[in-house]
C-alpha cells in the first residue's frame, strides 16, 4: 500500500496539473483576501475578516476529480492494475490518500499565500484583530475541506470516468444548483458538500450550521461517495 | 520455430468465455490455450473480440461467463502480478504531459520493481535518449515501445500484446520479432494479436483464429505449413473473407 501511495503521489507530481491548480488557489486565495479586506466595506467582525483567509476547496475537489477521471482518459488506470500487485480498490484507495497528501500541501500554500496577503490588509480593518488562534482556526478548517474536498473528487472522477462530464457537472452544482437549494432553505444548502465546504472554509458563515457540524457532514459526503468508488472500481472492467 | 506440442500443461486457458455488452456479444464461448515458451498468435477480422478476449485473458474486463486460467489459477481471483504476465493491450496508455521515465518510474514503484529495471527497459525498446520527453510528442511508434516496456517491467513469464506492431517502422518491426523469437527460445510465452498476417507469420508457432467471438481454429503453424497452405489462407477460408 505505501508503495502504491509513493507511486501515485509521483504521478501527481510529474504532470502539471497540480501546479496549475496550485497557480490557480494561490490567485483565487490572494483575489478573495483583496476583495474581501479591502474591497468590501467595513469589517468588524471576526467571522467576516476570517472570511478574507479562506480558500476555495471546490478547486481541490475539480483537481481531484480531473486527475482520477484522467486515469480512465489517458488509459493510465489499466497498466497501473496491472501491476499493481494489490487489488483495484486498494489502488483506488492509495490513489485517494496520495491526493489528500498532496491536497493538503496544496492547501497549506494556498492558505499561506491568504494569510500573508490578508492580515495586512485586515489590520487597517475596525473591530477585534484576529487572534493566532482564529487564524489557526479558519487555516485548519480549509485544510481540512481542501484534503476531503481532494478526496471526493477523487471518488467522483473514478465514478465518472469522464473529466468533462465531472467538471461541468460539479460547476452546475456549485454554482446552479446550491444557490437555489440554499435559496428554498438554508439548512438545506448547508447539508449539500459544496454548501458544508463553504461553512468550513469560512466562507459562509453566521449560519445554521457549526464549522465542526459542517467538518462532519462533508467527511460524510466523502465516505459515502468514496465507498461507492471503491465498490465500484472493485466491479466494473477497465475498458 | 518451437514445435514443441507435447503434454505440458498450458499456461493460459481460456474455458468458454463470454463477454455481452448489453445485447452485443462481443466474445461468445471462447476457449483455447497458450502453451509455455511458445509465441501464440491471435487473430480475427476487426470486431471479432480479440481486443476484449485479450482484456478478459489478463483480468482488465469480467467475463459474462466462463472463466481464464493463469498457470492453473482463476484469472479473476488473483491479484496482478508483473513478473507473471506482462500486458500491454488497449486500454493501456500514458499520460502525455508526464514523461516516459516518469511514467515508467511510477509503475515500478506500484510494482516493488528497482528503478534499475525502468532504464533497462528502455533501454531494450530503444526509447532511452527520448525518455526524457513527453509522452504527448511521442510517435504512435514510440507510444507503442513504451507500452512494451511497460509490459517489460517485471520480466514477465508471459507477455500478452494487442497489435504490438502496429506504427512500428520495418526496422521496428523486424526487432520486435526478433525480440519475440528470443524470448520464445528463452523459455519465456507470448501471446499476440496481429492484422499483419505475413508478419505474424514470422514470428509465432501457434495459431489462435477467432471470428465473431467464437473460435474457429487453434493449432501449430507448422501444422498449416504441412498441409501446404498459408495462415492468409486459413483466415480468409474461416473468417469469411476474400483472399485475394
């Protein structure tokens, strides 16, 4: 199994996906901290200046999704079962958890390009200033949906099997679908992975769900559609 | 060329395998067998079920029904194991921004394979100078080198390859069967499938013919040879066609 985990992570490494999803996090995380500290009025409150270090997990959930749906596209997923010496849930599995290493280091630049950009900006701000503690708060929060976010996407591309048909289908969600969702009922929305991502990232807050609530709803998201993957990936042919 | 048919027990068997697509039988019943330290070839027209056959002998697709054997065991039931068989059949690819190092690196560490054995690969399909560039500026020759280094990795006790000639210039061509052959009188098994029927005729000693999934011959090539026909003339007269 560790080698299998070695192995995917080099693969993760040796194409350009990741640094171009890297790219990707550090703008949006460095946009979202401008506009939000110093673009966007005033902010006395905490949870509106922790708002300005989050992150964007759905990003880590379409490089998920891109890189195992990627696998069936480039027909790399036959030759690595077939040498694998493990079984293909095994393998699936390895290939989750080497996305949640990288995820989470993924994560933890993204989230230091936020910080570093933010406190600046946020101590102009009026109000309480962020103790070490809420910004250690709101960076672990987005470590944690960018890692399970990593994760479900992994499990949704090996359901898939198509990036492009993952990808749009993810956007519409996110972006069609949750906001009508949260629209009919806040409550709702917030049980949605997209709508539990946004809480625990911090950039929904003051709502009807607790940022540890919201922790537990999207590790549930993620067992359940990883199960599913793995059940799955067990089952169907590689063709 | 081997003519070995004695009693040794074959490697790979195949015992009525069956693979449906919804109402398409793409393999129906299919059995035959792949005898050690021979080169076994696998032919058909295009659509007979050679490629799915190939996926259902080495475990990449589940039989509808029917079942193959590796050495006496259930293909299904066991786990992949490069320094058995070694497969380099569609849908077996590369990433095309990674390189072929790269690509190759990752499957032996997945493998427990030493990194030595990756530039031994190469080395043997003549892709060493180029394994540092991308796959995705590769030639369709070069792709096809890669896959059998791939399938090399593990120095396998049998080889399975789909179309392993196709891109490959004459001199591509002419190595690989030389490479085949070699392998053969080392004691080592491949199994293949080729349109090349000339070709092929080089380079194996069994004949394995399949026309809409079913079997229609298996038999040594020496065999035909005897009978004082061609293996175009065996396909043509079973599949149907038309020689010309």
């Amino acid at each position: 199994m560790t080698a299998l985990v070695r192995a995917e992570l080099s693969k993760t490494l040796t194409t350009r996906t990741l640094w171009g999803f890297l790219a990707g996090g550090v703008a949006f995380a460095t946009l979202n901290a401008v506009i939000v500290g110093a673009a966007s009025g005033t902010l006395d409150s905490v949870t509106e200046k922790q708002e300005a270090l989050s992150g964007l997990p759905v990003l880590l959930l379409v490089w998920g999704l891109v890189g195992a749906a990627g696998e069936y596209r480039h027909r790399t997923a036959a030759p690595a079962a077939l040498v694998a010496r493990h079984g293909r849930g095994t393998l699936l599995a390895a290939r989750m958890t080497a996305y949640a290493v990288a995820g989470l280091a993924l994560g933890v630049l993204v989230s230091a390009a936020a910080v570093a950009v933010a406190l600046p900006l946020l101590a102009d701000q009026p109000g309480p200033a962020l103790t070490t503690g809420q910004v250690t708060g709101v960076v672990a929060a987005n470590l944690v949906a960018g890692v399970l976010s990593a994760v479900l996407g992994v499990a949704v591309g090996a359901l898939v099997r198509n990036q492009v048909v993952g990808v749009v289908t993810m956007l519409v969600v996110n972006f069609a679908v949750l906001p009508l969702v949260s629209g009919a009922s806040e409550t709702l929305g917030n049980l949605t992975p997209f709508g539990a991502s946004s809480v625990l990232s911090g950039m929904t807050h003051d709502t009807t769900l607790t940022t540890a609530a919201a922790g537990l709803v999207l590790a549930g998201w993620t067992a359940a559609v990883a199960a599913a993957a793995l059940a799955g990936e067990r089952r169907r042919d590689l063709a | 060329m081997s003519d070995d048919t004695s009693t040794t027990p074959p490697l790979l068997v195949a015992d009525g395998l069956t693979k449906r697509y919804g109402r398409t039988t793409a393999v129906d019943g299919l059995s035959f067998t792949v005898r050690p330290g021979a080169v076994t070839g696998f032919f058909g027209p295009n659509g007979a079920g050679k490629t799915t056959a190939l996926k259902l002998l080495v475990g990449l697709a589940r039989p509808t029904a029917g079942t193959a054997f590796l050495d006496g065991a259930q293909v299904r039931t066991t786990v992949s194991d490069p320094t058995r068989v070694g497969v380099h059949i569609e849908p077996c690819g590369a990433h095309p921004g990674r390189t072929a190092r790269a690509h190759l690196r990752a499957l032996a560490t997945m493998a427990g394979l030493p990194h030595e054995r990756v530039a031994e690969v190469l080395d043997t399909v003549g892709l060493t100078e180029a394994a540092g560039r991308r796959v995705g500026g590769y030639s369709m020759g070069m792709r096809q080198r890669l896959g059998l280094a791939a399938a090399l990795l593990g120095d396998p006790q049998l080889l399975v390859l789909d179309e392993p000639a196709n891109g490959l210039d004459p001199r591509g061509i002419r190595w690989l069967r030389t490479f085949l052959r070699a392998r053969a009188a080392a004691g080592r098994t491949v199994l293949l499938s080729s349109h090349v029927l000339s070709e092929a005729a080089q380079t194996v000693d069994d004949v394995v013919v399949v026309d809409r999934g079913r079997l229609v011959h298996q038999g040594p090539l020496a065999e035909l040879e005897r009978r004082g026909t061609t293996l175009e003339d065996v396909f043509f007269e079973l599949t149907g066609g038309v020689a010309a």
